[in-house]
C-alpha cells in the first residue's frame, strides 16, 4: 500500500513537473538589408537555433528573451498572448503603411520587453519601408501559432525564405508554407516531424486517471484524440491545399477553424483575454465520432489490453510514451479517412496529404530532413524554372 | 437687330456724322489708315476719332480664318501700342507663320483693348463688314512659310515613329536572342529543361534494402550518442563527469548494454518482460551488426552526424531521479546487476528501460517511413518529369510562336513607318514655296474680307 501511494505520489509529482509545455520563448522579430538593398524582416528564435549564428547570439546575450506564454508589456504582466502571428501581421502592416505613430505605441506597451521587435517598429516609424521577404530560423514551438503565423504571411503575400545557415523545423515548417513564393537554401536545413499535446508531459488529472484506471483512460483519451488530430488534419490540409498554388491562380478554399472542429466532431469554443484578444480552440472532451471507427477504443481490443499491461508494469514513463504513439496512429486513421474521399477534396488535396503524412511518420522526438527532390517534388519550395540558353 | 449689330452701328452712325476735319483722307476710312509694309502693319488714326484714346491704350491685331485641320481659327497676331503722348499711330508686327494652313482667306481686324473691334470702312452696297481687311502679300508669305513648318513638324512625327518602330524590333531581337529562339530551327525544335533529377540521390534506396538501412541509421544514432558522451566527459573535470554521464545517458538511447543491465536488475522482480527481452535482442543484433561502420557515421543515410535517438520527457525524469543513482554507478562501475541490494522501485526501471527500448524500435519503424517517402517521392519525380517536361515544351513552343507573331508585326510596323517617312520626304506641302514680304506701303482699308462659315 505504501509503495503503491509513493507511485501515485511520485507519478503526480512527475507529471506536475512536466504538466505543461516548458516555457517558450517568444520569437524576435528583427530587420536587415541585404547587399542587394532587400528589406527582410526576420523571424527567430531567441537563443535556441539562433544560437548558431553569431550576430544572433552576440544580440540574445546582451537582450533577454521573453517568456512565449507570459509577456511583460510596458503596463504590467500580461496574459497568455495570441502568439507570434499578431507581431507578425502588426509589423507587416506598419512596413505597409497602414500604421501610425499612435497604433505602434499601442503595439510597443502590448509587445514591450523585446528590444529587437520594438527597434523594429521604431525603425520602420522613422522610415516607412515595405519588406521583401521574411527569413525564418526557429526550432518551431505551437502548432497554432504556426498555422497563424502562416495565414498571415499568406494574407500579406509575403516571399518567404530559409537561407543558408538558417534551420526551419517543426512548427517553423507550418508557417514556411504561407509564404506566396518560398525558398530554401541548399546549405539551410528544414526538418518536419509530429505535433504532439504530450511533448512536455501530461496534466495532473490525466495521471491520476491513468493510475487509478489505465483502460478506462487510454480508451476516453483515445476517443478525444480521434477528434482532435482530425481537426488538426483539417486545418493543415486545407492550410497546405491553398498554400501549395500560387495565390494568383486559385481562389482559396475557406479556413474557417469552427467549421473544421465541428467537422471533425468537437465543439469550437473561444478564450478572451483581458487585453482583448481571443483564440480559439476545439473542445473534444467526452465526444466520440463514430467514423471512421477507432479500434484502439473497441472492448477488448488487443493493441489497448498490451498498453494496459505496459503502463501497470512501467508506470508514467509509460503513459507519455503510449499516448504519443496513440496521437499519431489517430492521426494516420484521420488521413486515411481523408485519402479515401480526396477526389471530393479540392484541387491538391493529395500533395497536402502527402505533406501531412510526411510530417507524421516522424515522432515529435524525433525530425525528418527534407531533401532538395522532396522539397521541390512535395512542393513546400516554389523553385523557378531555368529556360535552356 | 441684335446687340452686336447696336454696338457697330452707333459709333458708326456717330463717327460718319462728326466728320474728321483735319484729315480728309481717312473721311472714308472712318477716321483710320492701315498700311501694310514688308514685316508690319501701321495703323493711323485721326485725333478727333471717338475711339482715339481707347486705341490708344492698345490693340490686337487678329487674324481669322478656316483651316482644314482646326476649322475656324481666331488667332492674335500682334500687339501694338501707341508711343504715348498724344501720338496716333501704332505698328503691329506681322509673324512669320500662322497657327495651321489657312484654306481660304486670312481676315484681319483690330480689336481695341475694351474689346471692341475698330470699323476702318464705311458700309457699302459691296461689304457690310466694315471692320476686316486683308493683306495679301503678307498672307500668301505666311500662307506658305507655314505650310512648310507643318511639313517639317510631320515629317519629324513621321522620323520619330519610323526610330521608335526601328528600337522595338531591336529590343524584341535582342531577347530572343537571349533566349535562343532567334537561331533558327523553329519553335517546334525547342528542347525543354528536364524535371528528372539527374542523380539518385543516396537516401533513394529500393525496398528490401530500406530496413537494414534504418537499422543502421538508428545505430549510427546511438554510437553517436556513446561518442558524444565520452568525449564531454573526457574533456570535463571530475567534478561534473558524473552530471554529464547522468544528463546525457538519461536524454538519448544509449548501447544496448544499458538495457541489458536494467533488464538483468528486473529479474529479481515478478515483471513479465518477455517483449522487452525480445525487443533488446532485435537491439543487441542490429548494435553488433552495424556499430563497426565507420563509414556510416561520417555519412549517415539519414539526418546528420549530430543526431541521437531522443527520450520521451518522462522517462527522462525518470532516469535522473535520485532512487536510480545507485543503478547507475553500478553499471558504470561493471558491478554486476545481481549485486545491486538497493530497494529501487521496479517500475521506475522497468519504465526507464521501456522508454529506451520503445525510443530505438520506434527509430527504426520511424527511418524505414522515411526511407519509403523518400523512394516515393524519387519515383513520383521520374514518373511525372516526361510529363511535366512535354506540357513545358508546349508551353515554350506556345510562347515561342507568340513572341514570333509578335516579331513579325514590329517587322511590319517598321517597314510601314518607313515607307510613310519615305513618301512623305518626297511631297512638298501644295503651298510650299520659299517667298519673302516685299515691301509694298499699301493701303488696306479698302481691302474687304470675310471668312465663309
């Protein structure tokens, strides 16, 4: 009995440790002029992958970063923000000129503490200049945000470019593909894998759940994550579908994140914040869709009855590991449902699979590189076509 | 009658009955004299007339007539302006040229400052206008001084188009050049750019080979891994060689080994670790089948040298808790697993043990993914580049034949715009002759004129 409480006590303590996602950094937003006289604004990590460029790194250790989830503007704490993607589309604005002097010191009091992102906005106040191109380098962070962050490069029409040296993974390779045009350097490096909601860990409830019931647990986890890769599967399909044409060609199919929650069978709610702004998110708890079928959630199904076993004998390193690989194969049975009505799909449905699937097969803790003939071929770089001399 | 007729009539009526004493040669040119010599026209009034002081004050010599182009021009000559004092006589300077050619007659008047228009004729049977008058000499002067200006104007059009059509041809060459499609042969013949890649690159491999090859490229992870971790305690003092053994062992797939140790500690335990033994030994071949290589780890199949096999967070913690020190300095130390006597939880190394096993098995299922994607894409590239490289020749040839009616109609434009200059150098303007005033001293009050509307 008393080992038995030392492991609830020891499996709660290690998943309140890890309950949520370890803190990330906010991105830097920064300008710079190449020797060509384009204007690029860039969009980095701070520390983390820009740590291997010098300038970066000089900079990162003179100016401290700000926490992703909590920022400190210049009235005070502020709560959990909208993500990069409201930087993004403010400076982008600014640079052309649908900003003034008043709303730049709004956006400085919301997005005060970096320097380089207010330098930015002051530099642009002083001389107006439209940006070129935006350069990404990140170790990529929150799907969401990723998928913000690429709508509004889409919205802006921006070039979008990983130069040499440069590094674009995970998340970071969801925002790539809103760029209009987008180009990656031979000697920059572009890596893909999963996304998961249990990287960092998993929540205090779900623990105990799993403690005091792991069969019970896998199997309502299950049904809930069914729902949710499928509306992540949505969102990045369509997501890729437009972001795989030039935008002068096709008219592009509606991203409407409620109507993709509700076709994926949850429920779309919204979170406001005090200072105004809201996100979205899809509600998926206690729901179950009925197609396609979840066998993993059937009553004696073999592959559940194997984990159940895993986690009574491994404990809580086990319920991270199982339910990674329980997002993924809900993920899979998303795009093979998906696959089978491609035709109905739209124009580039299946190169937009093919991407998701690219992404999928490789666990979160681990990355796919992207070669040059997968990246052309697949269609994530819009590479030009040389006419013979 | 009108107004305009009541604004003539009455200074009329009134200078017809006031009569001008003094000068009785201007009696029936109502109180005026127009001279014309070579380059002027002198206007003389009496002092007595009415108007003296308004004509005085100044007057536009102006010129009316049709043309072909512009219909019916009104057009200023010249200003003149009396001297001052009490003088009454005032020069217009005639122009060389006129605004356009006339076709008709060009019919002179002054009109006065206050814009009336000076009568310089009584009214007779022949001519109501009393006010226009005509200088022939000057008007067949000027008549063809600007018949000639038109004709240098348009043959400088006529130049100016011709060096226009001759600059696009030459622009349009120049980019065809460029391109290549100015060399002859056609556009049929154009040969499109390939969309094959032109080598297989070394991570297409075909399917039988793609296991092993996981295999291998999981194994150069784990090596890598042991290496990195030797090297960082090798370099550290000894002080922080036990923190970098426990970091890095706890974060990345470690040998095989390790495993087996925590397998062997397990045994004392009731734990079914049927599975794990079964996956430690796919683990324990593949280790000693690939990790000689050294070939593999200086060019991985996949990712690149600096790749490990990561743990799952948890199972991380776990392995950093403190109860699972003394497993670690035992296995470092070679004890053997069966001398172990610390009470550790058994479900924290069955966890820790099961998280490295799952992380390789997965690295390997992961890697052959990968492989197959890449052998996918590689032939969906050789499948399509025949296609995409025949819509491209279409393409090409489409625009190639566009961009060559293109360069036959600027052919055609520029030979029409020569011609036109050509034609155009050799007619002289109908009215075109190399006249000069000559001086006269006319008078041309009685000179009547009018222009048909």
């Amino acid at each position: 009995m008393r080992i038995l409480i030392r492991r609830i006590a020891f499996a709660i303590t290690l998943c309140l440790a890890f309950g949520r996602v370890p803190n990330l950094y906010a991105l830097r937003f920064e300008e710079k002029t190449t020797a060509k006289g384009s204007h690029i604004l860039v969009a980095r990590d701070c520390k983390n992958f820009s740590s291997d460029i010098k300038e970066f790194s000089d900079y990162d250790e003179r100016h401290s970063c700000r926490d992703g989830k909590k920022r400190e503007g210049f009235l005070g704490p502020m709560e959990d923000y909208v993500g990069d993607e409201a930087e993004l589309d403010f400076l982008l604005n600014l640079s052309e000129h649908r900003g003034n002097l008043f709303s730049a010191l709004a956006a400085i009091a919301r997005y005060g503490g970096d320097s380089a992102t207010v330098e930015t906005i002051q530099s642009l106040l002083r001389s107006p200049k439209r940006f070129d191109e935006v350069w990404l380098l990140s170790g990529g962070g929150d799907v969401d945000a990723g998928v913000g962050f690429a709508r509004t490069l889409r919205r802006h029409g921006m070039m979008v470019e990983v130069p040499a040296g440069y590094q674009c993974i995970s998340a970071c390779t969801i925002a790539f593909m809103g760029g209009a045009l987008r180009y990656i350097d031979g000697r920059a490096t572009f890596r893909v894998h999963s996304a998961s909601m249990y990287e960092g860990g998993l929540s205090k409830e779900t623990a105990q759940e799993f403690q005091q019931d792991p069969d019970a647990a896998l199997t309502r986890v299950a049904r809930s994550l069914q729902i949710d890769e499928r509306y992540l599967a949505l969102r990045l399909m369509t997501l890729f579908q437009n972001t795989l044409a030039l935008p002068l060609r096709s008219v592009p199919r509606p991203e409407n994140d409620a109507d993709f929650c509700g076709l994926a069978g949850g429920s779309y709610s919204t979170i406001s914040f005090s200072d105004g702004r809201s996100r979205g998110y899809c509600d998926t708890e206690g729901r179950t869709l009925v197609s396609p079928h979840l066998a993993y959630a059937d009553s004696r199904n073999a592959e559940r009855a194997a984990d159940v076993a895993r986690i009574r004998r491994e404990g809580p390193a086990a319920y991270q590991d199982i339910l990674m690989r329980v997002e993924r194969d809900c993920m899979s049975l998303a795009l093979d449902d998906l696959e089978l009505g491609v035709a109905e799909r739209g124009a580039r449905a299946k190169p937009a699979l093919r991407m998701l699937r690219a992404m999928f097969m490789t666990s979160i803790t681990d990355t796919s590189y992207m070669t040059h003939l997968q990246l052309v071929t697949m269609g994530y770089v819009t590479d030009s076509i040389e006419l013979p001399k | 009658m009108n107004k305009l007729g009541l604004r003539l009539w009455v200074p009329l009526l009134l200078l017809s009955t006031m009569g001008f004493g003094q000068d009785k040669s201007m009696r029936n040119t109502v109180g005026t004299r127009l001279t014309a010599t070579s380059e002027k026209i002198v206007l003389d009034w009496d002092p007595k007339h009415p108007w003296s002081a308004d004509i005085a004050r100044g007057a536009n010599l102006m010129a009316e007539y049709d043309t072909r182009s512009q219909g019916i021009v009104l057009q200023s000559l010249a200003q003149g302006k009396a001297p001052g004092g009490s003088a009454t006589s005032m020069q217009f300077v005639l122009p060389e040229t006129l605004t356009a050619s006339p076709v008709g007659p060009v019919c002179l008047f002054v009109r006065l400052s206050n814009n009336k228009v000076l009568p310089v004729r009584k009214a007779d049977q022949g001519h109501s206008d009393t006010s226009r008058f005509r200088d022939l000499s000057w008007e067949v002067v000027a008549a063809s001084h600007t018949g000639l200006a038109e004709h240098k104007r348009f043959l400088s059009e006529l130049q100016a188009a011709a060096d226009n059509a001759d600059r696009l041809l030459e622009l349009k060459r120049k980019s065809l050049d460029k391109i290549g499609w100015s060399q002859g042969g056609g556009c049929k013949n154009i040969v499109a750019p390939s969309f094959a890649s032109e080598t297989k690159p070394d991570d297409v491999l075909p399917l039988e080979q793609q296991p092993s090859a996981a295999r291998r490229a999981c194994i150069t992870r784990v090596l890598g891994a042991q290496l990195e971790m030797q090297k960082r305690i090798q370099r550290a003092d000894d002080d922080h060689k036990a923190d970098i053994f426990l970091t890095d062992m706890t974060t990345a797939v470690m040998p095989p080994d390790l495993s087996n140790y925590l397998l062997d500690v397990l045994t004392r335990s009731k734990l079914d670790l049927s599975t794990r033994r079964l996956q430690l030994a796919e683990f324990q071949k593949d280790w000693d089948t690939y990790s000689k290589n050294p070939e593999d780890r200086e060019h991985p199949i996949l990712g690149n040298v600096r790749d490990e096999i990561s743990l799952q967070a948890i199972t991380s913690a776990i392995g950093r808790d403190k109860e699972m020190i003394p497993i670690w300095l035992a296995f470092l130390t070679h004890k053997p697993a069966s001398s172990l006597t610390e009470k550790i939880d058994p479900e924290k190394i069955a966890g820790f043990a099961g998280g490295e096993l799952e992380a390789y098995s997965r690295c390997v299922v992961d890697s052959q993914k990968q492989l197959r994607s890449k052998l996918d894409q590689w032939e969906i590239n050789l499948a399509d580049a025949p296609r995409l490289k025949e819509m491209a020749r279409q393409e090409l040839i489409a625009s190639c034949e566009k961009e060559s009616a293109s360069l036959a109609r600027l052919v055609a434009a520029q030979t029409a715009a020569h011609d036109r200059l050509s034609q155009a150098q050799q007619t002289q303007p109908s009215n075109a002759t190399e006249t000069t005033l000559q001086a006269s001293g006319k008078n041309l009050n009685a000179f009547a004129c009018s222009v048909q509307r």
